[in-house]
C-alpha cells in the first residue's frame, strides 16, 4: 500500500517574529498492480510484459491477451482472455501461455482419424494428444485393382508441429492375374478350335 497527499505547503519564517503551524497532510490510499507475462499483453490499450503502478481503489485494469500463433506451426493460448480487473487490494498476476501445435494429416483417399472418416484433418491439439489413423484399402474394377496406402496404421502422440501425408497407390496384381487367366484360356480355345477343324 501506498499513502500520497496531493497537497503541500510553503513556510516561509518572518524575520521579526515566528508562527506556529498545524500541519494536517491529507493521505491517499493506493495499491500496487503488477501483471507480467513472457509474451506481449495489453494493458489499459498499452503493449506491455511487465506492468507495474501504483492505483487507487476502484481503478480499472482492462487485460488483453491475444493468442500468438508462431510461422513453424506453434501457437501460445494465454490462461487470461479479455478481462477487466476492479484494484481493491494489491494485485500480483502472472499470464501463463500453453502451447498447441499444428497437425496436419492429407490422404489422397479416405483414412479413419480416431474413428472418424476423413479426408483431410487439419488441428491445433495441445502435446501429449493421440491420434490413432487407420488407413483401409480401397478396391475397383469389382475386386481387380486394389488401392493400398504406403501406411496402413499409425499412432501419433504430439509433441511438435505435424504433418503426415497418406498416399494411395494402385495395385494391378489381380488384375494381371486375371488377365493371364483369359489370354491362356483364349489360346487354348484357338488351339482346341485349330486341332478340331484339322480333323
């Protein structure tokens, strides 16, 4: 706490004779506001980290703290939002920041991202977050192609700004098999046809 007067006084002494003064000092009470952060807030509309002043009863502090979203993909969420203080008593506040981390999970078909089916995921998640991605294989052509991504399953825990890409690749074996399958037959129908109008 802090006393102030606003008011003060001059004495100036005569030089032929002396007078006696009461001094009343009138005291205003004040309380200390110290609000730090390791990021920039505003306070009362200025840019600061480290607010400190001396306020009286009644004042208000108005607090803005922004998210700050970083170009490496980390973003910092304050634990104080938009909020305005009423000084009653002397004031210490500390904004803390936790950090999220941009994920960011393509596929060229439709993957499973903790049970749910997507083609694009795209999220800040806080570190130590699990994503579990199950990525299934997609057949065409009734059965004969067969669509295989290079990861089948993976488990994420976050602990850094992610970006995971899942790509599908035809695969023709059946197919081939398939078509192997007729051009044997075919020829040995020729070659039955052949042998039997020799006869």
């Amino acid at each position: 706490n802090e006393f102030l007067t606003n008011s003060s006084i001059t004495i100036t002494p005569s030089e032929t004779w002396f007078t006696e003064y009461d001094i009343e000092p009138v005291y205003q009470l004040q309380y200390l506001v110290s609000i730090v952060s390791p990021l920039p807030i505003y306070v009362n509309g200025g840019e600061t980290v480290n607010y400190r002043n001396w306020l009286t009863p009644g004042s208000q502090v108005s607090i803005v703290a922004l998210d700050y979203v970083f170009p490496n993909g980390t973003m910092f969420i304050p634990n104080a939002g938009n909020e305005t203080l009423t000084v009653n008593a002397p004031t210490t506040l500390a904004i803390n920041w936790s950090p999220r981390y941009l994920v960011t999970i393509t596929s060229t078909m439709p993957i499973y991202i903790n049970g749910q089916l997507v083609s694009n995921y795209t999220a800040w998640l806080s570190p130590g977050t699990t994503l579990t991605i199950q990525a299934p294989t997609y057949s065409a052509y009734g059965g004969l192609v067969l669509y295989q991504p290079n990861t089948t399953s993976a488990t994420l825990t976050i602990s850094k700004p992610t970006k995971l890409t899942i790509t599908y690749v035809p695969n023709y074996d059946r197919l081939y098999i398939v078509m192997g399958v007729i051009v044997m037959v075919l020829a040995i129908i020729v070659i039955v046809m052949r042998m039997s109008s020799k006869k």
